[in-house]
C-alpha cells in the first residue's frame, strides 16, 4: 500500500477527511449509514471497525452534543482515524481505541453504548476476488471477523434497549437479519436502498434494538441516482448538503 494520502472533504468543504490515496477509501455506503441514525443529546456511539473514521466524523458535525468511540483493528487506519479527529477540532468529543472486536472484554466495559453503527466486511472470505492490498481486502472481506462475531461484538456492547445501525448488501439480507437476532438484536427499521427507481435493490440499512420486540417497520425506499448513468437523487444529494436536517 502506498503512503500516500488525500484530502477529502464534506459538506461545501466543512469537514475534511484524510485517507490513503490507496488501500481503504470509504465509499457511498458510509455517508448513507451516517445520515440513517438520529441519536439523542448526549448519546455515546461506538462505530465498529471505523476505517478512517469517516462515519464518526460525519455524525460529529451533524450532531454536536454525542460523543463518540472509534474501535479499528488496523494501525495506520487508526493513525487516520487520529488525525481526522485533529483536522476537524473534534479532540473533547473522541476516545480512540486500537483492538480486535471479537475480544471485546478486553476493550470495553460492557453494555456502555447508547448506539452502535458499523458498515461490517461484505465479502465471505470464500467468495468473490480478494483485494490485493491487505487494508482493503480487510476492511471488505470477513478475514478477520465474521458476521456473527460482530453481532456478538454489537450485543456485548450495548446498554439495554440500545440500538445499532449497519448497512449491508440487499442479497445477503435474510443473513443479517438472523445474525443479529441470535445475537439479541432485534431488527426494528429497515431500508433497501436501490441504485435508481426500477432498479433492484442493492443495500439494506437495519436499525436494531438490543432485546427490543418484534415489531419492524419497512422504511420507504431509498434511491441513489434519478436514473442509470444520472445524476444523483435529490434523497441523495440532500445527504452532502452542510445543514442537512
């Protein structure tokens, strides 16, 4: 992987990210998940295998009164991560934190957090091209944690009656969707989001309740683009709007 970086920015040039030029680059999919939770005052968010800490970011400068935990399995994403924080004058509202989420007793305390989000690994380990460059082809592939150790690490995390956000790819859903409820995470709002109307879909978001009931709600559906080759929606662009409410 090269050392190189770049400097994205957010919101009219309001939040800046930096990340490798190669390796690990967030996609659509984090702004989508961070714009899919409406936290309360004060809430305490965990976000799981965090990359370069984009989702978390995002979260800070729309909601400025959480705080929020980076858990990141990866060194020099963690390095990200930091000087993400730094960049954008978020130092009093982050803890950092390096480690593996399937030993989360040695990390945290249990059940501390108000929510959890988490854009897990899409890729079976078994399945599809692995990426040559070992950032990415972690941070995409289930090699070092599967399905069911993340939920387990969202449970363990977790106060009662909290909730997580993940978003995960729409052929897989019936998956997540299992995973989770063994896992005592019970799917409460769900959204599929499609490339363009007509289109089939290609995402779900989940909101889950740790020991909710069963009750959920299928949110209208979300489309990315006004047609194929289009430009992006208006549910889209609303997301990179810097008052976004």
């Amino acid at each position: 992987m090269s050392g190189q970086l770049s400097e994205d920015t957010l919101f009219d040039g309001r939040l800046a990210c930096v990340q490798h030029s190669e390796g690990y680059r967030f996609s659509i999919d984090a702004v989508l998940l961070a714009h899919f939770i409406h936290p309360r005052q004060k809430d305490v968010i965990l976000d799981l295998g965090a990359g370069c800490g984009v989702i978390s970011l995002i979260l800070a400068y729309r909601w400025p009164a959480i705080s929020l935990t980076t858990l990141e399995l990866q060194p020099d994403l963690v390095s990200l991560i930091k000087q993400n924080i730094s960049l954008n004058n978020f130092k009093d509202r982050f803890h950092v934190k390096q480690g593996d989420l399937r030993q989360m007793n040695s990390l945290f305390t249990a059940e501390i957090f108000d929510w959890v989000v988490c854009n897990p690994p899409y890729g079976k380990i078994d399945t599809g091209r692995l990426n040559p460059d070992s950032e990415q082809a972690i941070a995409r592939h289930e090699i070092a944690a599967d399905f069911a150790d993340i939920s387990r690490a969202i449970s363990y995390s977790l106060k009662n009656r909290g909730k997580a956000a993940l978003i995960y790819p729409a052929n897989r859903a019936a998956v997540l969707v299992a995973t989770l409820k063994q896992a005592g995470l019970e799917p409460k709002k769900l959204q599929v989001v499609h490339s363009y109307p007509g289109g089939v879909g290609r995402l779900v978001m989940l909101e889950v309740v740790k020991n909710g009931g069963e009750e959920l709600t299928i949110l209208p559906p979300f489309f990315i683009y006004d047609q194929p080759g289009g430009a992006y929606s208006s549910q889209m662009a609303k997301l990179y709007e810097p008052d976004f409410s």
